[in-house]
C-alpha cells in the first residue's frame, strides 16, 4: 500500500477499520441474544483487503 492514497481508497481503508472489531459487550448481555463473537473479523495477515 502506497503511502499517498485516493481519497476513495482512505474512505474504504477507514470503513474496514471500523468493521474490524469484536462486538460491544453490551450487546452480548442482552435478553435472548445469541451473537456471542465477530464472525467477520479479518486479521491483517491472513485475509486481505483485495484492493
């Protein structure tokens, strides 16, 4: 990844890193809830971006 980017390319950069995290513990607390992790997590080094 070169270090001058598109803006459409920082924009989607920035959208990804934001999906790229567990889910707020509140959410695992509430009644009848069966989301217990991410299951669209992505690590950096086994599954990339493709852009």
């Amino acid at each position: 990844m070169p270090s001058h980017k598109t803006f459409i390319i920082k924009k989607k950069l920035a959208k990804k890193i934001r999906q790229n995290r567990p889910i707020p513990y509140w959410i695992r607390m509430r009644t009848d809830n069966t989301i217990r992790y991410n299951a669209k997590r992505r690590h950096w080094r086994r599954t990339k971006l493709g852009f």
